[in-house]
C-alpha cells in the first residue's frame, strides 16, 4: 500500500488502520495493506513496532524451557510474533486473524503449524476448552474495532489452567482504550476477582511505537 521511502504515506496507513469502525472494515482494509504492512510497521525507521520482540521476550520469560508449549498467536496479522517465538526456540505454534490476506502472508514465513481465520471477541471459536499453554496478543486492542476486552473470557476459555495469555500495546493506545471501553482495567480486575486468572507481570517498555511507550502485561490462568 505504501513505498518505503514515503514517510507520510505510512503515517496515513497506520491512521488510517485506526479509523476502521466494524469488523468487516478491518478485514477489508488490512487486506489491501498485507503487502506492504511489514514495511510500514517494522521496517520503516520512522515508525519501527518493537511489540512482537517484546511479546516474544514476554512468552520466553513465563513458559522458560518449555519450548514444546502449544501457543496461539491472536491477531496474528503477516506472522512477525511468530518469527520471534521461533527465534526463542518455540516451534508448536498456531496463528489466529480475521484476515485471510493476513494469514496467507503468515504462512509464507513457515512457522505455524495452523492457521484459524477468525474473529476474536464474544464468538465462540472452534477450538476446545483448555487447548493452549499460551496465547500472545501484540498490539491488536487499539482504540478502533480491532480487538477488545470482551475476548479475554473466550481466551481464558481455550487456555489451560496454569496457561498464560499475555498482551502488549502503546501506552497512549492503554489511555484511549479505556476512556473507550475497549480495554478497561475494571474487566482486568473483574477476572482476577472472579478467579479466573491472575496478574504476573506488567512491564513499561520505552519507545515501543512511534516513540511512543508500551505496556505488557501477562496474566496465568487458574
């Protein structure tokens, strides 16, 4: 969608993403962007994501020397969480996207051993109770329609007690999200409260996006 010389061009790409307002523009858009998505995002000097090596170190940190975990990847998009998690020794991992463009993309990089196109939210996905050791979300809750709080019962549901399911976005994202409802820390609470999971780090990451600061956080299923 843009050349990567072309610094506004890839600002506008990246604003444009967060102005989608329904599922199905969102998969629409990011079809047309799967191209060129890598470039925008990762590569560009400008704008360089650090998420997936962060959800990569996040994962590594909790599941250790259990290389053989079976992780999803949530909100996989082109598959850049992957090559980290592989670069981390893990190699028993599923991909998850509502875009099919996306996935193909991913499955280029010979990585995943399954890929799911789907939504991520209130839907009940075709997998069964407690199939993951893990499932990683980078960057995927941004103040748009892309993902929101209302999918972490459905991932708990597919994570095995003492599994772990970990995000990370910028910190601007954390503040709009939650003046938006999309990510309110009371529904973090609520399923600490309710026992369905508990907090086991939250990490402030410097320069995460656009200059901007990131926020992990990784919560263990009980």
């Amino acid at each position: 969608m843009a050349d990567l010389s072309d610094e506004q061009q890839v600002k506008t790409n990246i604003e444009n993403a967060y102005k989608v307002s329904t599922p199905e523009e969102c998969v629409k858009y990011y079809t047309k962007w799967a191209d060129s998505y890598e470039q925008d995002i990762i590569q560009h000097p400008m704008f360089a994501d650090q998420g997936p090596k962060v959800g990569g170190d996040a994962v590594a940190r909790v599941l250790g020397t259990r290389k053989d975990a079976l992780i999803l990847d949530c909100a996989s998009g082109t598959g850049m969480v992957g090559l980290e998690l592989q670069k981390r020794g893990f190699h028993n991992l599923h991909a998850l996207d509502s875009c099919p463009a996306m996935l193909e993309m991913a499955a280029k990089k010979n990585v995943y051993s399954k890929l799911i196109c789907d939504f991520l939210g209130t839907n009940r996905l075709d997998i069964a109770n407690d199939t993951y050791d893990c499932a990683c979300m980078v960057g995927a809750i941004v103040p748009c329609c892309h993902v929101k709080d209302d999918c972490f019962e459905e991932l708990i549901r597919i994570v095995k007690p003492g599994g772990y399911i970990h995000f990370n976005m910028s910190e601007e994202s954390v503040e709009d999200c939650e003046r938006m409802e999309i990510l309110r820390e009371s529904t973090l609470k609520r399923h600490c409260d309710n026992g369905h999971w508990k907090l086991v780090e939250k990490r402030i990451t410097p320069d995460y996006f656009r200059g901007e600061r990131g926020v992990s956080q990784t919560f263990q299923v009980l």
